[in-house]
C-alpha cells in the first residue's frame, strides 16, 4: 500500500470518527444500555474504506475535504447498521474483533437485568434489532449536516438520501436476502448456484455502496444533484467495480488470513459452507473423490482442523483461489478507464492507490 | 365522531394508500418473499390516524391538502417500520387481523423454499428484520419527495426528515427499550413501576410520533424550516397529549374492545401481562386476596377464559378502567388550549373531531 494511502486513511479515520463523537444526535440513544449497543461497532478500529472513498471522490472534484466529512461519517453508519443486523441474522459472534451487539447485549441481560438464558439471548436480539434502526436513522441525519453544518445545497444533499434510502438499501437487502435464502438451501452443490449468482451477489452486498460512496462524494465534490452527471456516474462505477474486487479478495483472506487481522476464527467460512468463487471453481475442477470430501466439510460446522486444513489445500490446489484472484484483478481492469472523465490530481492517485490496495491487501 | 371527521379520514385514507402504490421505489423490493414482506401491513385496512393528522395540520396553517400527501405516505410508512420490528421482539402473531411479517414469511419460507420448521422461523425472522429497514429508508424517500415532487422547500424537508431521525426515533426506540425490560422483569409487581412510567412510555412510544405528525405537517403547511415556530409548536403539543391520550384508551380497548376490531386475540393483553395504568390502579386499589390473584393471572399465558374474565371485571370493580379513562380524558384538556394560536378553519374543526375521537372510539 502507498506511503500517501496509508497516511490519508489514518488522518480520514481520525476526521471521521471526531465527527460523529461530537454527534448532538447522540442525546437521543436511551436508556444506557441503547447507547451502548448503539456505538460500540463504530469506535472499534477499523479501516473506514467506504468514508474515505467518498472523500477522495469529492477531492477529484474540486471539493474541499472538509465540506465532505459529515456524509463520509453518514456512510460509515449506514455500512455499521448492516452490519449489526446481519450478525443477528448470521448468528455471528464476533466483529472487528470483540463481540457482536447481540451479543454484548446478551453478556448486559445476564450481568445488569439477571435474565436467565433464553431471555438474555432474546434480549440480545431485541436491543440489537433496535441499535441497527437508530444507526439507519444516525446515518441520515449526517447526510443533513452536509447541508445544514457545511453548505452543501440542499438538493444535492435530498438526492444523494433518495438514491440510498431506495437504489442502494434495495439492492443490498436483496443481497443479504439472497444471500440468507442461498444458506439455508440444505446442501452446497455445485448445480444450486453459477459463478455469476455469486459475483452478484458480492456486487449487491457490496458493490453497490462503493458505488455510492464514491457517486456521493463526487456529487458534492462538484456541487451537483445530477446522478447522471458523467463524471460522477465514471467515479460511481469505478468504486463499485472496486467494491466487487474487494470483496473478491476478502473471500480470499477469508481462507488465507490469519484470525488477528479477520477478526474472526480462521476457517468459519469453511465450516459455515461460505458459498464464494473459490468453492465454485474448486467443485468444478474437482474429481469425484476430491467433491465428495469436499462436500463433506464445507458447511459441516464440527469438521476438524486438519479437514479444514485440506480444504484449504484442495482450494489452493484445483485453482479455487487463483481463479477468485484473477476474477478480482478483472474488476480492477474494468473500473480503471471509467476515471477517464477525472483530470490528474493527487485525490485521483489516491484512488488509484486504493484500486491497487483492493486486490492487495491482506488485512 | 362527526361524519366530517369521518368522511375526511375515508378520503384521505384513500389519497395515502394511492400514492404509496404509485412509488416507484418499489422496483427495488426483491426478490419476491422481500416485495411481499415489505408492502403487506401497508396494503391492509388502517385508520391512517398518523397521517391524516399531518395533512390537517398543514390545512390548518394555510397549506392545501395535496402538498402535504408525500410526507403524509412518509410517517405511515415509518409507523408500519416500527410495528414490523416491535412484532419481532414482542413474538406477536397477528397484526390488523392478518399474520404479522414475520409469521407470513415463515409460511412461505416452508412452502415455497422447503425449510424445516426451526429454519422456517428464522427465516421469518430474518426476512421481517430487513423488511422494516426497507420499510424505514421508503419513508425517507417520502418525506423528500415533498420536495422534489410537491415543490416543497428543500430545508423544510432536511429538517423534518433530520427530527425524524434523530428526536423521534430516539424517543420511540428508548420506550420499546424500556418496553422490552419491563416485559422480562420476572413479575408484575405494583413496586416495580410507577404510574409516572407507564404514562412516560405510553408517551414514547405513541405520543411522540403523533407530536412529529402535526409538526411536519404543520411545517410544510407553513412553509417554515423553524421547528420552534409558535404554530409549529402549538400543533405539536397539541397532536403529541392527543397522541398519549389515544394510546391510554387503546389500553382500555385491549381489556374492554372485541377480536375483530382489535386484530387480536381478547385478553391478549391480561395474558402478556402488559403493564398499563389499568393494571396500576387495580392493584393500588385491590386487598391481599385480589392482588394475590390478579398477579397469578396477569402475564400468565396459560389463563383460563373464566381467570381472564374475572380479571376484566376487577379492573372494573377496582376503578382501573374508569381511572384511565379521567387520565385519557385529562390529556385532551391538557392539548385544547396549544390550539389557541391557530386561527378557526375546517381544518382546525378536524383536529378537534379528531381529538374527541381519540378518547370515544371503540375500534
């Protein structure tokens, strides 16, 4: 990653999360144990690639970074509530490392309300329904600070909700849907989904909100309520094809990254039976041995370390994982001609620094 | 109530239900189970209490009835989010005398995806959750096609949209918190909360979203981004007491009202063991023998019809129901004179059928 990336994402980390620490909005989350659940997931460490792409989108347009933050800070929050509400639906336990908000919440029902078992976990799912409702809600009024707090016109700013309360929610709870629907069809099989069902599916969960991100900060980079607008469309279509890489590469790391950095135990995606690129071309090249055990492990959530071991060896070893590498470096190839529309600037290298990252990273 | 009032709430229940059909943000509801799930509670009978009070609220300050329609769509989408998500948590089974989301959905995840029972539930469960972030985010496009539809001034709509989203559903989300305690806290238990919580809740979680109701629409009628304008305000207080006060006589519904027009089960609430002002005031009023068996039936699932019936008639006899009545009652008196300072107009007779209305109605 380049020395200038680095330094920009440290500098938006700290910008961003100042902006919403001093969030009024925050009044408003009661009683003690909402506002807990509330914030937790927004002051853990983490990269804030999505904010601070959008800074980078209004930079290449001409705008001052500064007039950006409010709704870089309103797309960290709606990214936060969807990630609350599909640890409930996965049943997940950990996110960025510590406990996710049902279950923080369970751990508080138990400690502060004496709640048996059952009622705790119940618990732990209500408050957290909840908290994800009230991020939704923190969200927006971020993007409103972009008007009332940094000028930005209103019409820009009514445009750019319209687009994410109906285009972006829509596609990406259309994802999260089927990607629940996919999950609970009772075995993986080669024949119940194509590669394209799943690129698709990364593209809506993800590509679509760095599509967004990316499209809202160029709108008001120019001060424009146009969606249209040719060059917000090409910054619009070159983050979401770098979304999709993203999460290309994170379905890698999610076999080849270690627990530290995943902030999540090393081989769940496996046990979950994760369906990604990697095990579709790994079924598709394997032989009738090599499928049957892999259908054996993948989704059976007590397989052993060392059949966990051989997946990943199976994985690395019928292409899975070099085929899903040069699918994400196929992204990036595509996104790149869309910033023709953007003159030079260092918020241009930045983001094609960020391109770069994508595929690169391994955290 | 005068036919007036009755007439108008006919028609504009009409007016809502017809422009909420025309949206077309509906093209992003998918896949089918999420288009169905999202748009059921909307298309079932209401009364549209919410936002027939919003478009009296703008008539009431001069604005005519059509401009306000958009935001009127807006806060009965954003009742129906809240209602999605607290059938969830309260594991209701019914809801305007059909299925709640949550059980139509696992209906269809058993016939239409096979599930077993246990995945059958989650993924109603599942499906409901996302529905009602859906439901959420439409009624901000509502709100901001007052604006790009009905000319509405771009500030106004920032600022109620930014209220919305911050003080109303901070208050409302805080009540169905506290809501939730209270329901796990082991047993009713005249100690354990004041009549002073009740009210305050019955106020979160229905006064405050009547308070926001009359003050968009009395916003948009004006023309004002002031939420603190004289009038604004007025209306307000005037809509939020009324809103309290409905909420005290659907309490005395829950007890007194029959199955068909409550669309729900009768003495559903004696069962849940619901925490009312009834309740307070009965067991303020009863001797050991009374209270020892009204705490063995209230909040017991398992009641028999004849213990229910006893219980209604102990509200009764122990001037539980009369009690509440006065309280209802003293709220109406409370919101008259926040009318004051708007000027005499067939709208302004409306809101007073309305308020009327609110403490007569038997459905």
């Amino acid at each position: 990653m380049s020395v200038k990336l680095i330094e920009f994402l440290k500098e938006k980390e700290k910008d961003i999360v100042e902006y919403i620490k001093q969030s009024d909005v925050q009044k408003y989350f009661k009683p003690a144990h909402m506002y807990d659940a509330v914030t937790s997931y927004v002051y853990r460490n983490a990269k804030r690639l999505r904010p601070s792409v959008l800074i980078m989108a209004c930079g290449c347009l001409g705008g001052e970074e500064r007039i950006a933050i409010p709704a870089a800070a309103g797309v960290e929050l709606f990214h936060t509530w969807t990630l609350v509400h599909d640890d409930i639906i996965d049943n997940d336990s950990l996110r960025r490392g510590e406990p996710t908000v049902h279950r923080l919440m369970q751990g508080m029902g138990k400690t502060d309300l004496k709640l048996n078992d059952n009622m705790a976990k119940d618990y732990g799912r209500d408050v957290a329904i909840l908290a994800g409702d009230i991020q939704h809600a923190w969200s927006v009024t971020f993007f409103i600070d972009s008007t009332i707090k940094m000028g930005v016109d209103p019409l820009v700013s009514l445009e750019i909700i319209r687009y994410m309360e109906s285009y972006v929610i829509g596609n990406l709870i259309c994802g999260e849907t089927v990607d629940v629907q996919l999950g609970m069809s009772s075995t993986i099989d080669s024949l119940n989904f194509s590669e394209e069902d799943i690129i698709n599916m990364l593209w809506l969960k993800t590509g679509v909100l760095y599509g967004f991100s990316g499209m809202a900060g160029a709108m008001i980079g120019k001060g424009t309520a146009d969606i249209n607008d040719v060059q917000v469309n090409g910054i619009k279509e070159f983050t979401s094809n770098c979304g999709t890489a993203f999460q290309l590469q994170d379905d890698i790391l999610g076999i080849l990254g270690n627990e530290k950095t995943l902030g999540k135990p090393i081989g769940s995606d496996i046990r979950e039976g994760k369906k990604t690129t990697i095990v579709y071309q790994a079924l598709k090249n394997a032989n009738e041995e090599e499928k049957t055990f892999l259908l054996s492990v993948l989704g059976n959530k007590n397989a052993s370390e060392s059949d966990v071991q051989k997946v990943v060896y199976l994985f690395n070893h019928l292409d899975g994982i070099n085929h899903t590498k040069s699918l994400a470096e196929g992204y990036i190839k595509k996104a790149l001609p869309y910033l023709d529309v953007i003159e030079d600037s260092m918020y241009k290298d930045l983001l094609l620094s960020w391109a770069d990252f994508m595929i690169n990273r391994d955290f």
